[in-house]
C-alpha cells in the first residue's frame, strides 16, 4: 500500500494555479462545499489513504466548480446537479474491468500523462478496480465534456476498460480508501507525463499540435497574471527551436495568447514573439527566418583514394574482443535475471581497469556515466559494495573516481517522446544530460550505460520509426561525449525459455537493427541444466552470456555464468574439468553414429557443444586416444566400457587407479 507521496517540486512547475473543485461529506449528502486548490495540494488530497470499513464512511470530490448562479449560494454550499456545474477541472474515470491487466499496466499505459491512479474501496484479489484522475491544460466547459471525456479515453486506451457511468458530468468520487482486511492490496501512484489538453478533442478551439511540447509554466490557460510575457518567451523559444519561420511562430503565439483566460495585448505579444526572434538571430547569425541557409552547408564527399592513402586504425576496445569503442551496443535478458548487475559489473571493469570474468581485459581505467532509470542510489550502493567487497583498494579508489552515477528512479525523463501529433522526436534530454555531465563532472567519458531503455524512451516500441530514433538519440549521446553507449532492455514473452537470437528482444526488431552489438544473458532452467549436464549437482544459478549480433567481426564463444548467494556474477568454475567430454561421450552413446555423421550434424558454434567441427574432431580422437571410444572407419563410434564408466564418474577405471596411486 502506497502512503501520500512527495513528489519533485519541477513536477508542479514554476506556476502551480489553483484548481477549483467540490467536497462532499458523504455519498447522501447531496450539497457541496467549493474549494480551490494547487496541483501540489490536490495530489496529497489524492494520495492520502483513508482507511475505512464501510464505503459510506469515506469523503467524496467532484471535479468541477459549479455556476455562476450557485456560486451565489449562501455558505458556499451547493447542490449536486448536472445543470449546476459551471466548469470541469479535472477528468475521472472510473475502470472496474481492467481486462487482465496488472496495477502496474494500468500505471504504464498511462505513463505519457499527469494524473493519479489508486485502487478503490471496493478493489479485491479476484477484481482489479482503480480510479485515474487526469489534469488539465485547461478547464472544460460543460457543452465539451462529453465529447473530451469520450475522445480522450479512446486516444489514452481506456475506452474499453472505464466505466460508462462516470461520464455522468456531476457525479462525486471517494477518495483513495480501502477497508483494513484489504489494505494489503491498495495501490496508488502519480505519473509525471503531461496534463491533458482538452482543445486536442473538441472542434470549438483553433490549437496547434506544438502545444504538446509546451513546459508545465506554460500549459494553456493555467498562466495567470504576473507570469503571461515569461511563459510567452519561452513558447517562442521553443517553437524556434522546432524550426518554425517567423509567421509560424507568430500564429502559433496568437492562438496561445487567444487561449488565455486574462490574454495579453496584441501589441505586447508581438513585442515579446520579435524580442526572442531578435536575440536568437543575434546568437545564430546562420539561421534564416528560422532555418538553417542550405546555402551554408558544406556536404563532404570522400575519394576511395583517400582512404586508401593511410592504412586503418585498429579497432579499438574498452574491454578487448568484448566491448568496442564509440559503439552502441544492447544487452537483453528477462527481468530477474541479473541484467543490472552485469551492466553495473562492466561499468566496474572499465573503470577500474581490471579484466571482464578473467577473459576479458580492459585496455585502461576509464570514466564511466551509469544512468539508472529503476534502481536509486541506495539499492546501486548496496550492489557496488558486493561487487568491491573481495577487491584490492586500488581497484576500489579507481571505481570511486572513474565511475559517475544518475539516479532517474524517481523521475521522467525521456530521450525520445510523440507528440500527440506527428513523429517521435529527440528530447532536449540528451543534449542537457551531457551538458550537466561536462560542467559537473568533466574529462573524457569512455562509457555510458543506459538501465533499462524502455525507461527512458517514448513513443511505441513495437514501431520501427519509434525504436530507430531512440537509437538515434543513444547515437547523439556516443557522438556528443565520443563514447561507447550500452542499454540495457527486456526480452518479449517469447523469449523465455526459448533459444538465444535476435528476435527475442522486446519490441520492434528496429531496435536490435539499429545498434551494433547485442548480448543476450539467459538463466538455465532445471530441465537446461538436467539436458546439458546429466545428474551432476549443481548448487547455484546458472546462465548463459551469447554474443547474437555483431557488425565487426566474429562472436564470442558463449560465456557460463553463475550467480553467488550474493548476487554478484562470476564466470561458472563448479563443472568437472571432463565435462565436455562427458557431453561428447552421452551424445555418442544415445545416438551412435558414424565419425563424419557425427561432426556434420554438431560441429559448428552456433549448434549444441559450441565447438567447431575441426575442435570437435580433435576431441573425438582425444577420446579414441583414453580408450573411451572405438572409432570405426566407416561404420557406427561404439563407447568402451572405460568411456561408460567415465560417463558416470567424469574419469575412467585407469585414471582412477592412477589418481588413487
């Protein structure tokens, strides 16, 4: 269960106006008592739980304030009615069918909007309820409600999850409350996307699609008196920004101006839209009526006479022949399997220099940015700590000064999001984090790692256009700090217990295209473990590292892990030395067959030892060599009595005798 929350103060902007809406004692008492509250104060109105036995017990809100006519009432008390309500302020829906869907779906298929969602009083086990209130740009009036509310809810995903009844434009809701025998399953949560602009769903208002990228200190209608020129400067500053001409941006601060409760003079709009255009000419003297002058671009074309004048760089590595320079690369793996805690272990190595599981060594100390967008601070200590706990202090003084972290856990910000018009776009995100990076911190940073991308991208991530521009964006981070950029991202449902390759990456395949190196770290099963390594016990967890997409040169041979009691990662070192021959030896045995047979149908990486057919003709003969396998010229190999016996113990009768002697 979620106590009220305390959120960020950027969250609430710069100007936070008061809301108004109703209070009601209870669901029979049927007048209302008007108030007015900030964003600020309403989500702790919202979050706040009430722990109450009986439903009727509870208090109710309408989000509306009612009209002229009832505002007049004596003791600002008034009747609930349809014909009474002036303006809505806020839009509830009510969703007693969630159609198999988690809390936490609800939360994330809402996440691009600014609203609260709890669990009601009557949620239970067998039946998901939930109540999600929405803010707005703007309130609506009553002649618009119907139209917003249906529209929106279609856009948003809800149409098929809410209850119909709540488009009833007086009713009252509970507050977030719960009776204490279910007080285990309460919920609540606060999204920070973006308040609802409800001219994107009623024809009355002229409203351009840009307002969508309007900062909270702007959002239509809600700037007040005192703050209209500051929240005018920066829109003209960001339509620039998007490209706009003069004219475009003109028009477009009209209708911002027009939208106004209390608008600003004609005149004194102009003033402030020519006085931003005057400053950014004067800064970007190369911009022409907003754009860049084509005639300015020098397009940079490249004889093969000259690459062929110098011979080429050696490809150059962060930890060698695993992890390149000034690449984008992707590690996927199901949630729980110890993705975060590899992605955090690489970061250690190349800050501090020493090797990747004792194969892979880092060519320097390096500096290294870890944006962690699930875990905070606190948990990120607790799994450095384990991590460090059996190192030398050199190692340990390296990590404390190469290795930077950013805790997202608690915010939103995206790299890529879409507008409620038009194609996914770039966020300033990425440009203001290396920003800050350089002026905070500075020097040369060789790696950033990205915890997960879905964490930080928009847009829909089934959507080749989506995915290819949140590349785009981890590309912009590699060119600004001219370094290697690792996410980290979930595999579908497919995936899991499914064999290793590109297709079991989540989302489009756009995503896996884009970049240039892709790890896939997948945990055994039982039934793995049982196949591939007969009854041999084995106490700890153990998965698979697979190299399934790289652009310069060969894979890796697939890497066995295992995970410590405490959580840590470590190269797999409980198998018997013999155990690939063991391997080699049961596969014999179950299906015999001829030498030449045999290495056509397992030689190859990519096929069940991992070996090559020259490596595993050499094995063949390593056996034959024991004694353990009788090697025919043309007919079926035959496992010895000794190689049975090596099958069950991992050594032969002689070489116990030896041993034993």
């Amino acid at each position: 269960m979620v106590a009220a929350l305390a959120l960020p103060s950027s969250f609430y902007g710069s100007v936070d106006p008061k809301v108004a809406f109703t209070l009601y004692s209870s669901l029979t008492n049927s007048t209302g008592e008007s108030r007015a509250s900030t964003t600020q104060e309403l989500i702790q109105l919202f979050t706040t739980p009430i722990e109450a036995q009986e439903k009727k017990d509870v208090i109710l809100f309408g989000p509306y304030s009612f009209n002229r006519e009832q505002r007049r009432a004596i003791n600002r008390e008034h009747r609930r009615a349809n014909k009474n309500v002036g303006r809505i302020t806020l839009l509830s829906y009510d969703i007693d069918n969630a159609k198999s869907k988690t809390f936490d779906e609800v939360v994330d298929l809402l996440k691009v909007h600014q609203c609260v969602i709890h669990t009601t009083h009557s949620n239970c086990s067998e039946q998901l309820k939930v109540r999600v209130i929405f803010f707005l740009t703007r309130s609506i009036a009553p002649d618009e409600y119907s139209a917003v509310w249906l529209k929106f809810a279609f856009f948003a995903g809800l149409k098929d999850l809410i209850d119909p009844a709540c488009k009833d434009i007086s009713r009252a809701y509970f507050l977030f409350s719960y009776p204490s025998e279910r007080k285990n399953l309460a919920r609540c949560f606060v999204n920070l996307g973006a308040p609802v602009n409800p001219d994107l769903y009623v024809k009355k208002r002229s409203v351009s699609p840009l307002s969508a990228f309007l900062p909270k200190a702007t959002d239509m209608a809600l700037v007040k008196e005192g703050g209209r020129n500051s929240a005018l400067a920066t829109l003209v500053g960001r339509f620039i920004s998007q490209g706009l001409t003069t004219k475009q941006t003109l028009e477009e601060a009209t209708k911002w101006n027009d939208s106004l409760e209390d608008p600003l003079d004609d005149d004194e709009v102009r003033r402030t839209h020519d006085s931003i255009w005057k400053t950014h000419l004067r800064n970007h003297p190369e911009a022409i009526d907003g754009a860049v002058s084509r005639s300015k671009i020098d397009y940079s074309f490249v004889r093969a006479f000259d690459l062929l004048s110098t011979p080429p760089v050696p490809r150059r590595y962060l930890l060698d022949q695993f992890l390149m320079e000034r690449v984008v690369s992707l590690l996927i793996a199901p949630g729980g399997t110890g993705k975060s805690m590899l992605s955090l272990l690489i970061a250690v190595c190349v800050a501090s220099g020493i090797s990747l599981f004792d194969r892979f060594p880092a060519t320097a100390p390096r500096k290294v940015l870890f944006i962690s967008g699930e875990d905070d601070l606190e948990e990120l200590k607790r799994r450095l700590f384990k991590i460090l706990e059996s190192e030398l202090d050199e190692v340990r003084a390296l990590v404390a000064q190469n290795l930077v972290f950013m805790d997202f856990a608690d915010k939103f910000e995206l790299f890529t999001e879409k507008p409620p018009h038009g194609e996914v776009r770039i966020t300033e995100v990425p440009e203001l984090l290396v920003e800050g990076l350089m002026k905070q911190i500075g020097g040369e940073f060789a790696l950033v790692i990205v915890d997960p991308a879905a964490r930080f991208r928009g847009g829909d991530e089934n959507l080749a256009a989506d995915a290819t521009r949140f590349v785009q964006a981890l590309q912009l981070i590699r060119d600004r700090l001219s370094c290697a950029v690792l996410a980290v991202h979930h595999v579908n449902k497919a995936a899991r217990g499914a064999a290793s390759g590109q297709n079991n990456a989540r989302g489009s395949s756009a995503f896996i295209d884009g970049v240039r190196l892709v790890y896939e770290l997948a945990a055994l099963s039982e039934q793995e473990i049982a196949k591939r390594y007969g009854s041999l016990n084995i106490d700890t967890q153990l998965l698979n590292l697979t190299c399934i997409k790289t652009n310069y040169g060969r894979r890796i041979e697939p890497l066995l892990l295992e995970r410590r009691e405490n959580g840590t990662l470590a190269a797999a070192s409980r198998l018997p030395e013999n155990l690939q021959l063991t391997l080699i030896l049961r596969e014999i045995k179950t299906c015999p067959m001829s030498k030449s047979a045999f290495k056509e149908k397992y030689g190859g990486s990519e096929k069940k030892f991992g070996i090559s057919e020259k490596v595993l003709l050499r094995k063949i003969d390593e056996l034959q060599e024991k004694g353990l396998l009788n090697v025919p010229s043309r007919s079926s190999m035959m496992v010895t009595r000794n190689g049975e016996e090596f099958i069950t113990n991992g050594q032969s009768g002689k070489e116990r005798e030896r041993s034993e002697s």
